[in-house]
C-alpha cells in the first residue's frame, strides 16, 4: 500500500458527493476494470453552471480521493472552470499522489471532461471528432478515451501495459 | 527440471507432489520444490513427496527473518548461485548466519512439537472466516481449494469493488489483510496467479488474501466478520460496476 497524503486518506475515508444523478445533462466514463480503476461521472447544468456533479467510482484508495476532489472542484463552478480542471490541479489539491498512481487513478478529470462534452454534443454545443481512431485496433472513435470503445484493449491488457 | 511449489501462497492450495512425483522419476527429471509455505506449518517428507530438492524458510514458522534453506537429494549436483568461498561444501559461498541457523532449527523444533496443534486451531478459525464471510457477503468467491489448503490461509475475490480500498478501510479496523489487485502491485498489474487459474481481471481485482498466526483467536475472525461486511457494502455502493450488474439484474428479471 503506497503512503497516501493526508488529504487523500480524508477524501478516501469520506468521499464526497457519491452517487449518480438521475437524468443527468451528462455523463461521462473512463477506464475499465482491467486496468484497475474506472469511473462515471455525472453533471448537471443550469445556466451554464455544474448546479451538481455525481460519480462512481472503482478503483484504489487514490482513484476514490481523486474522484471526490474533481467533484469538489467541479460542483458550482461554470463549464468553463470545470474544463480547465487537469489531472495535475486534481493532483495539487490533493496534496500530491504516489508516483506510480498519477496516471492511472488521476481520471477524475478526465470523466468530468467526458461528461461535459457529452452535455455540450447533447445541446448541439459541440461537434463530434471524426478523425480520432484506436491506436490498437484502427476502430474510429470519436470520444478522446484512451479505451477504444471496440474493447481491443481488454482482450490485449499487455499492450496498454507495456 | 520440474520445480512446483508445495503450496501457493497466493491461494493457499497444497499441491500434489507425490502425484507429481511419480512422472518425474518415470521420465528421469530432477524435481524440486518451493515448501517455504508448508515447511513447519504442514508435515512435510521428502521421501513421501518424492522430490529431489526443497527449498524452505524460517519465519513462517517464527524463525528469524531471513533463515533458510535448501536441501537436497544425495546424488543431485547443483552449481552455485553464489561463486567465491568454499562454506556449505562450496555450494554458497559466504559466512554461515550461525545465529539465524541456530534460530531457525529452534524454530523448526518448537513447531514440530506443536504442529497438530497449531494445525488444529489455524484450521478452525480459517474456515470459520471462510463460511462466516461466504455467507455474509453475497458475490465473494474463495480462491484455491477449500480442503487441500494451507491452515491459516484464506483468500477471497470480492466482485465489484478492488482491493485495495478493502484493504485501507480494514486497515482501519485494524486487520492487515494483503491483495493481489494492480494497484496494490508495484508493476500494476493484477496477479498473474489468479489470471493463469482463469479468474477474469475484473474479479482478480478484488481479491484479498487474510493469513492467520498462532496470535490469532476466534475473537479476532468475529471482528473481521463484523466490520467485513460494511465496507464491502461501502465500497460497492460506490462502484459504477456494481450498479451497472443491479441494473442488468433487474432487467433480466
């Protein structure tokens, strides 16, 4: 078990705002099991604002405190500020992670991301990508998720990890 | 050269070496076995196992941390890991720990007078927290065998959540469990030992490994019983996975 910061053993022992949001004006998830950790976030907007913001999560201790604080961070703020949430402020208003965590426990801000441009492609704010494809497999994705929606990725785990 | 290890650590499951045994002197290879789990906790013969070289260690049986030893078969030729003077008939080099060696053959002695016994009692509470959780928490399997198993081992897969946060909220409640899940791994990956079984990534996440000492009481296994199941229920009330299984359930229905 790596040593944790004070800050992320609070948020780990009482995560905030937990759940899912019925109806949500977006939803947005990352990772997969195999790889450890994955979450759903969920948001709702009004006027502009994320009036709340839900998540699931599984995943270790870090993926748990990052998904707490991206939700803290996040609830109130306007698109805007929430879409300038990046996994190393996550990582500083944590008080740091472990080194070996950063990448795969900090996508806490990325599912928020996810969750926002679904709410923005949902009211026509935004366009589809077409020009993303899987780097594994050459299925054509258009959500910037490392996780190619094809599952390549879960039938190969060696690949993401080496 | 075979080499098996007379139980898994991981999972707790004693394997058939005699049976193994019987091919290997048929087909004239060298057999050796890793006992460093079942030296001193289980009876082990060479002879009745038939290996041709064994490997054990001191303190899972309370010998001094770092104590070990390999024997082997009169007649089977090694070469030295360790090249440079001629200590152990020139098959290790190095000074003899004589206070570790006289330390683990105290150990060895203590724990062959009181094997049944401690046999006896790790078994009793081992497989009171197996039922006791199988029956509390529902979507938990037991990895290995369940009678062909380690005395004081017991290990668990506990579906939709990952170990390691089990691991910390147990911690909490003062019970110091081990897991075999990607994150509590230093390369992040899950236990290639669960992988090769046939337990999916998803599942080998959540496993959890709980090994009993002569220390341990029953007291001890109905604390883990009580404050188990609340933070199986805390964390997988969390978990996308979770919900997305009551959701399939519940449209299945």
């Amino acid at each position: 078990m790596p040593v944790y910061s004070e800050k992320v053993m609070d948020h780990f022992m009482h995560p905030r705002n937990v759940g899912e949001i019925e109806n949500a004006d977006g939803v947005g998830e990352v990772g997969n099991p195999v790889c450890g950790d994955m979450m759903t976030f969920y948001i709702k907007v009004k006027d502009n604002r994320l009036e709340d913001v839900k998540y699931k999560t599984f995943g270790c201790g870090a993926a748990i405190a990052v998904s707490s604080m991206v939700s803290e961070m996040a609830k109130g703020a306007t698109i805007e500020e929430a879409q300038k949430i990046t996994p190393e402020s996550v990582a500083q208003m944590l008080e740091g992670l472990p080194k070996q965590k950063f990448h795969c426990s900090n996508l806490g801000a990325q599912a928020l991301n996810k969750a926002i441009d679904d709410y923005l492609m949902k009211t026509g704010k935004l366009k589809a990508n077409e020009n993303k494809c899987c780097p594994f497999c050459d299925h054509e994705d258009s959500e910037s998720d490392p996780v190619c929606r094809e599952g390549c990725q879960i039938k190969n785990p060696e690949i993401k990890s080496s | 050269m075979v080499s098996i290890m007379h139980a898994n650590g991981e999972v707790g499951t004693i394997q058939p070496l005699a049976e193994i045994s019987r091919i290997t002197k048929e087909k004239k290879v060298v057999f050796h076995t890793d006992a460093v789990a079942t030296c001193g906790t289980i009876p082990v013969n060479v002879k009745e196992l038939g290996v041709d070289a064994l490997s054990l260690a001191g303190n899972p049986f309370y010998g001094p941390k770092g104590s070990a030893a390999l024997w082997v078969r009169r007649g089977v030729r090694i070469l030295p890991l360790l090249d440079g003077g001629i200590q152990e008939g020139g098959r290790r080099a190095g000074t003899e720990d004589i206070a570790a060696i006289i330390g683990m053959g105290k150990a060895i002695e203590i724990a062959l007078r009181d094997m049944a016994d401690r046999g006896q009692k790790l078994t009793k509470i081992r497989d009171m927290l197996i039922h006791g959780l199988l029956s509390k928490i529902p979507h938990v399997v037991v990895t290995g065998d369940l009678i062909k198993r380690l005395p004081g081992h017991a290990s668990f897969c506990v579906e939709f959540i990952e170990g390691e946060g089990m691991l910390m909220l147990l911690n909490s409640q003062g019970v110091a469990v081990s897991s075999g899940s990607s994150c509590t791994s230093r390369a992040l990956k899950a236990s290639h030992v669960l992988l090769a079984m046939g337990y999916s990534h998803e599942i080998a996440q959540g496993s959890l490994l709980f090994t009993m000492g002569i220390q341990n009481t029953p007291a001890d296994i109905d604390h883990v019983l009580n404050v188990m199941p609340p933070i199986v229920e805390r964390l997988r009330e969390m978990s996308p996975v979770y919900s997305k299984f009551l959701k399939a359930n519940k449209g299945g229905q």
